[in-house]
C-alpha cells in the first residue's frame, strides 16, 4: 500500500467520524432496516451469519492483521460466524482454532456445523459463557495458543457481558482485540426489545464503558467505528494496548 494512498485513507476516515450528519443516518438506517430483519439474510459457506456484512469486513481485516491461533466466540446461533472465522483461519494458514461457547446449541445447528467443511478448525463447548467450569475449560485450551482473539455475542445484559469481559480479556494481549457485538443496543430507542431483558442502560455498551474505567490495557478503536459507520459495535471494537 503506498504511503499517498494510506495517507488519504487516513483523513478520510477521519472525516467519517467528525460527520454526525452521516453517523445519524446511519443509525437511522440501522433502525429502520432492522423493522426487516437485515442481518438474517446472510449466509456464509452456506450457514446463516446474522451479522451486519460491515462487521465482517472489519472482521477479516482484524483476523488478517493479529492471525489469532484462538477465536473464542460466545454465541453460536446458526454457528454461520464459526464457520467465517474458520473460514479466515485456513486462509491464514496457521494452526488456529475457533472456540465456540453457547447455552444452548441446537441438535440441527450442530450438525450442520460438524459436518461442515470448516469443521476441522471448530470446537464448541455447551453451557454459560460466564460458568466456572466453561472458564476454566477455555483457559485450558488457549495454554497451548499464543495469540488468542476474543468476540462476545450472547446474551447482551449489562451484567452477563461485564462478567464475560472480566473473564476473558486477560487472555487478550496486546495488539489483539475484544470484539463486544451488539453495543448497538444502547442507541436504540428505549422499547426496541420489549421481549428481551436487555435495552437501553442495560446493554453490552454500558458493560464496555464500566470495564473501560476499570481495566487500562483495553481502548475503543475509533478508526474501524468510523470507517464502517453501519455496525452493531459502536464502542464495541476493543483494541489491546498493553501485556
């Protein structure tokens, strides 16, 4: 990449982050796409994602640069971001993994997932993300890994996304992230989840914004926020700055 072509992209994106004009349309786009259900209508290697397609660039672009041998992932659903990030592990090249943790993996989720062509790179562990047992399993199997890389997407309350932070981030070193999805929520209009316990002022970005006070190795990376602009992770891009 040449220093010209770095050094525009640079200004611009910064320009991106100063336009609050663009950032409000982007939210507004958000919302009102969501009344669709946007994010269900991706697929990758033929598994539902549900993820902004934004995201997932960002994503490989984080994979590609900290080539992680661990993905912890907290979530799983229809398991379409397992198989991404493996996806991205085998291009690499390296020996990585990807973890997935989930309360709940359902029998037809799970066998589309092990049968999957990306399922050599894939382990999933069943129960709470934030249970002493599942912890102490994960700590386990990162020992033997040098670069671990951390994304969180189950359940978005305050307290559950705090608890997995202060559970998971002293695997993270420097230069590699915290990925906290869906700090989207706190933007959004206070009856958004009327079904779900979380919402405004209890959601994953009040979660980031209490762990932030109190763990100093962590800061937001501003510049991947304002280069997507359409993302579920406002404030939710956690770069590690410091062993």
């Amino acid at each position: 990449m040449s220093s010209e072509f770095d050094r525009e992209k640079q200004e611009n994106i910064q320009k991106l982050g100063r336009d609050n004009h663009l950032r409000e349309l982007s939210l507004k786009w958000l919302v009102d796409s969501s009344k669709h259900k946007y994010s269900y209508h991706f697929t990758w290697l033929g598994r539902p994602i549900i993820q902004f397609p934004q995201d997932m660039v960002a994503m490989q672009e984080i994979i590609w640069t900290v080539k992680p041998d661990l993905i912890i992932e907290t979530g799983i659903a229809h398991g379409g971001s397992l198989v991404f990030y493996a996806s991205m592990l085998e291009l690499i090249g390296n020996n990585g993994i990807v973890l997935g943790i989930d309360l709940d993996i359902r029998k037809d989720n799970r066998n589309a997932i092990v049968s999957h062509p990306m399922a050599n790179r894939i382990l999933m562990r069943e129960g709470s993300s934030t249970d002493g047992t599942i912890i102490q399993e994960v700590y386990g199997i990162a020992k033997s890994k040098s670069r671990v890389l951390v994304v969180l997407d189950s359940n978005h309350t305050h307290e559950h996304v705090l608890k997995e932070l202060d559970a998971y981030s002293p695997l993270v070193k420097k230069d590699s992230y915290i990925v906290v999805f869906d700090t989207v929520i706190e933007d959004l209009p206070g009856d958004f989840f009327p079904d779900r316990p979380w919402g405004k002022g209890n959601s994953p970005k009040t979660a980031v914004w209490e762990f932030l006070k109190r763990n100093d190795r962590f800061e937001v990376d501003r510049e991947i926020e304002n280069k997507l602009l359409i993302t579920v992770a406002p404030d939710g891009y956690l770069r590690c700055k410091k062993d």
